[in-house]
C-alpha cells in the first residue's frame, strides 16, 4: 500500500534535524522546470504564482540561488501546510519514520513524486500552474502518466489523502489491477456531505500520523481513525471511498 499527499506552498529549510536519504526519482525533469522557471520575467513569475509582490519578491531569489543538489531537506520537514503540521512528522518515532518511508508519497508539480526523505530546495510551483514546458501546455501534460506509473510500479493499492489538483495525476491512469480508495473528510449538512479546506487538511495530516503510530498496511483498518472528532461513515462509503463525518461533540458516545 502507498499513501498519496499534496504538497505545500509554505516550505522551509531544515538541514539540522535529519539526513536526507535519496535525490528525488525525478530530478532530471526538476531541473528542466528550474531551468524554464529561471528564464522568467519577475512579472511572468508572478502571473503563473498568483501570489502578492512578497511571496514573488522570496521564491525570485530562490530561484536565483536554486541548487537542487546540496543542502537539501527532507520532503517530509520541508512543507510546513496545515497538514504537515497535524501530521508533526518532528516528533515521530523512529518506526513511524520507517513506515511513512515505505508507504507515503507526496506528489508535486516540481519534483513529481517525493519520498518523505528525498531532499529538497523550497520552490513555489502548484501542479496546476500553466507553465508550458516545450510542447507540453501545461504540467498535467508535461509529467503525463509518469508519477503514476512510478506509483504502481510499486504498489497494487494506493490510499488518496491527496487534493484532486494531485491526485489526479494518478487516478487518471488508474489500471483495473490497481485498487484507488479515496478518503473524505466532511460534515453533512441538509443530508450532504460538505467538506471544508482547513479540516480536511488537518484530518489527512492527522490520519498519515494515526496509521504512522499504528503500523496500517491494510486500508481497511484506517476506518478506525476517529481523530478531530471525525468518526467512519460506513453508509456514505463503498470500496473506493471512505467517508468519514465530523461529530460535534456533544454528539459523540464514546
């Protein structure tokens, strides 16, 4: 089983703490990207970031001194989103290490596919920025099926944690060997199931830390997780989704 997860646009540098372990699978097309980014305007930079003149103003320099190679982080450290920080991967155990090493990936639209120790640069680049890379339009089209056939290279079961701007750079190329589960996060209201940005960041950086802690090779045990008051909803879920509902909680019976 590997689990899939979006980047953040927020990111550090982290040398300290822990050695990187690998270059990522896809450096070579990093560097291509880099290289276009590098090629820029100030102006066109900030169009394809959508950002405000600070945010354009840091990864400018960034890019300026961009060194793919050296003093890098570990994925795992460098994104600092909502979701890395309920997933708290600073204070995970060593076995919990060797679990997201093995199970977890986090997709990008600068590095493609990232294993939690891979090292990293901090960059601003979303999956869904339309960058044209020779005749590629756009980076759904330029990485292709690559990240997915990366992904079930490895493995016959892939759970999403994942936004859909990511995920479906996988689950368009999804062969019928392939098992694809999808988690939910939501609330139901008026008989739907709303989801909302900020939790559902904080329930998918939360349940990569619950089956970190608990060892899960099997998605069938993640229907457990009932951290942030969510609870599975076994009504609302069939094979490829597992929807789980937030309770208040005066209507949790524990």
């Amino acid at each position: 089983m590997r689990i899939i997860i979006s980047p953040a646009k927020k990111m550090k540098v982290d040398t300290d703490s822990f050695p990187c372990r690998d270059l990522p699978v896809f450096l070579q097309n990093t560097e291509e990207i880099c290289h276009i980014l590098q090629g820029m305007s100030y102006e066109e930079l900030k169009k394809l970031w959508k950002c405000n003149d600070q945010i354009a103003a840091l990864n400018v320099r960034r890019l300026e001194s961009m060194d793919l190679r050296s003093c890098l982080t570990p994925a795992v450290l460098a994104y600092e989103g909502i979701q890395y920080q309920y997933m708290a991967p600073g204070v995970f155990t060593d076995q919990a290490y060797a679990y997201i090493q093995e199970h977890l990936r986090i997709l990008s639209g600068f590095y493609g596919i990232l294993r939690p120790f891979d090292g990293v640069t901090p960059y601003r680049l979303e999956m869904q920025a339309k960058l044209p890379i020779g005749e590629c339009r756009d980076l759904y089209d330029y990485w292709g099926d690559r990240l997915a056939k990366a992904l079930f290279a490895e493995t016959d079961c892939v759970l999403n944690l994942a936004s859909k701007e990511y995920s479906i750079c996988v689950s368009k190329y999804l062969p019928d060997s392939v098992k694809f589960i999808t988690c939910v996060f939501g609330e139901e209201k008026d008989g739907k199931v709303i989801e909302k940005g900020t939790m559902c960041k904080m329930a998918r950086g939360e349940m990569v830390r619950f089956m970190a802690e608990q060892g899960i090779d099997d998605p069938e045990r993640t229907r457990s997780f009932n951290r942030l008051n969510y609870r599975f909803d076994e009504t609302r879920s069939d094979k490829n989704t597992y929807v789980f509902l937030r309770k208040k909680a005066e209507e949790i019976d524990d």
